[in-house]
C-alpha cells in the first residue's frame, strides 16, 4: 500500500480537486476501510488462495467469482509492468536501458516469490522500513522547511463534487493493496486471526501515512503547484530547501514501486492458482512447487509476460482499465461479505456503503477507461463461455 503512489499521486489529485484533496483523501479512506472489512470477513471464513475470486466463488456463484478475479489478474498485471518501468525510471531518468532494468527487477522479484512466502515478507519488511524512514525524513523536512505561503490549501469546496469523487478515486487506488493479504490464505498460520488483524493494521497506518505526506507537500507547494508537478514529494523537497534530500527520495520511490512489485507478483499467482484449479484460466497455472509451495508456474508465467510488456510498451499512461476491474474486484467483495451468513464481523450497512461508493467511482472514471475496461472484460467473458463449451462437449 504505501508503494509509488505515495511519491507520485498528489499532483493528479490536485489537479482533480484543487483544496478538496483532503476530502478526496477522506473519501478515499472511507471507501477502502468498507472494503476492507469485508475482505477480512471473507478472508477469516474462507482462508485459501483466491481473494475475491474465491468468495465470490463460494457464496454467489462461478460467475461473480470469474468477474472479480478476471478484473484482478488483467488489471493487476498491467500494474505490474507500471510498477517495473517506475522502478526504472527513477533508478535511470534517461538512457536506453531504462526498460532492461524493469524486466530485470520483474525476474528477480518473480525468483524470491518462486522461493517461497517467508522471503517474500522478508524482503517485504526490509522496503517498508527503507521506505518509510525515507518518508518520514522528508515529512519531517517539509514540516520545517521554508512553505510557499503560510498555508495554500485552498478552498476545500472548489472544485465541487466531481473533482473530490476523481481525487477520491486516484487516492484510493494510490493504497489498495490490503486485498493482496487476502490472496494469501492458505500460506497464513491462524489466517482466521491473522488476516483480519493484518489488513486493518495496515491500512490504518497507510492512511497515516498519506495524510502526513499529503499535508506535507501541500503546505509547501500549495494545491496550484502540486497539480502541475510529475514529481510531488522531489519538487517539495526542494522548495523546502533540502535539495541535498532528493537523492534519498528518489531511492525511496524505486524502493516503494518495488515494494508494490513485489506484492503483486506474489498476489497475481496466487489469483491465478485459484482460477486455473477450477479451469477459468489454462489449467498448467494451478502447479504448485513441491517444495517451497508456491505457484511457481504462475509466477513463472506473469514474469515472462510482464518482462515482454516492459521490453515492447510503456503501459503507465494506459493502465486506466485496471481502475475499472479493481472497483468491480471490490464490489464482488463487498456483495459477497454482504450475503455471507456464517461467520459476520462487521454491520451489513457497511458493506452496502461500499458497494455504493465502488459503483460511484466507477462513474467518475474517464470514460475511455470504462470503455477499455468494458472491451477486456468482454474478452474473457467470451473466452470463459468458449473454455467451457469446449469442456462440456468433451
């Protein structure tokens, strides 16, 4: 959760909501914190590999399930390649080899997932720290640097309620990775216990997180400035007169991007594993190493594709269909925690306000990213109905 986003979101949802990029950071977490409830709901009665995909499965049908994970691999796997090229693009900002650097990053974190789940928390925990202690030095750098103005917020209630819905959305993509923690079940001990425990946990410290940094660069850039910057935390860094701080901050970023790499390797084999056990994805995926027990044909698999896609295209300015699969991803989770019966952790009402807020950040996405989403769901759809046809008539 606390990956690139956090280095790179601001200046979008500036743009987005001028001063109410705070309620968009609010809404942002209200809507992740529906969501993440009934992630950990699900994940306490049905603790196996899947997420989503496996819930939906379980208590609404082969279908929901299919939407849900279709949404998660397709989507998660272009995120992936944005990951890999972000890594890149701040370890080497120019330069040919830009792009073997992300495929390089993509094969070596696919060969710690391969070697089992304990090296991926290790590793895990070692770029959260380095991460971390990198945004809280520069928070504190900016606390006490030389602002703009006193305070260039802005008017809260500017840019109406559209622009804090679009904040709201970019926000909340920028630290939804909680769902992740659920992919992995059946590694977990006690995962009924450990699960829930581990996604609240984490997701109250990511919104800490990204409200300090977020007052941060904004009561030094203020909202006018931010929505222009490519680089959000680096430009406050150096207005607030640390310049010496940037080369830190952007080690701190490829380590952050990184770290989201890393845990999408791990929960996009997982996804696939359980789609590939009940053949809505080739079932060759469903191999599970013997003995570090891991997906390691789907991993294998994600490295090689993702490592071409970083080599051919750069998906980071087309990677706004997986906005789309992931609000319908967490939709799924919030019906299915809603018509669970056994095994109630939280109040209904919750789940039906994030099934409301999912479906209205869905229509604030820009309609390309509706339209593009749309078109991928309607091919595995298609390719579904064929597989299955195909196995009836055998």
């Amino acid at each position: 959760m606390v990956g690139a986003g956090v280095f790179v979101v601001w200046g979008p949802a500036a743009a987005a909501a001028g001063g109410g990029l705070f309620l968009g950071l609010a809404l942002a977490a209200l809507v992740a914190y529906c969501n993440a409830t009934s992630s950990a709901q699900l994940a306490a009665r049905y603790p196996t590999s899947g997420g989503t995909y496996a819930y939906g499965r379980e208590v609404l049908g082969d279908w929901w399930g299919f939407l849900a994970g279709w949404g998660f691999v397709i989507g998660k796997t272009a995120s992936a390649a944005a990951m890999a090229l972000t890594v890149a693009a701040y370890l080497v900002p120019q330069g040919w080899w830009q792009r073997p650097l992300a495929a390089l990053a993509v094969i070596a974190l696919v060969a710690v997932n391969y070697h089992g789940v304990t090296r991926t928390a290790a590793l895990t925990r070692i770029i959260v720290a380095a991460v971390l202690v990198v945004l809280l030095g520069a928070v504190v750098l900016l606390f006490l640097g030389r602002p703009a103005a006193p305070w260039t917020g802005g008017d809260p209630l500017a840019s109406g309620p559209l622009g804090v819905l679009q904040s709201a959305g970019l926000l909340f993509f920028a630290f939804a990775g909680y769902a992740r923690i659920a992919t992995m079940g059946e590694e977990v001990i006690a995962p009924e216990r450990t699960i829930p425990r581990a996604i609240g946990i984490a997701l109250g410290l990511a919104v800490l997180v990204y409200a300090l940094v977020g007052a941060g660069v904004v009561g030094v850039l203020g909202t006018d400035a931010l929505a222009s910057s490519t680089a959000p935390l680096l430009d406050a860094v150096a207005a607030a007169g640390a310049t010496w701080a940037m080369g830190p901050v952007r080690i701190g970023a490829a380590l952050a991007a990184l770290g989201a790499l890393l845990a999408l390797v791990a929960g996009i084999g997982r996804t696939s594993l359980a789609m590939a056990r009940n053949g809505d994805l080739p079932r060759p995926l469903a191999g599970v190493h013997p003995v570090h027990q891991v997906p390691h044909v789907a991993e294998i698999t994600l490295g090689v594709l993702v490592s071409l896609l970083v080599l051919a295209v750069d998906l980071r300015a087309v990677i706004g269909f997986s906005s789309f699969g992931v609000l319908l991803y967490y939709f799924v989770a919030n019906l299915a925690a809603l018509r669970q019966a056994e095994g109630r952790r939280h109040p209904r009402a919750l789940q039906v306000l994030g099934m409301a807020l999912c479906a209205v950040l869905v229509v604030t996405l820009p309609w390309q990213s509706v339209a593009v989403g749309v078109v991928v769901y309607g091919v595995g759809v298609l390719g579904r109905l064929v597989a299955r046809r195909q196995e009836s008539s055998r």
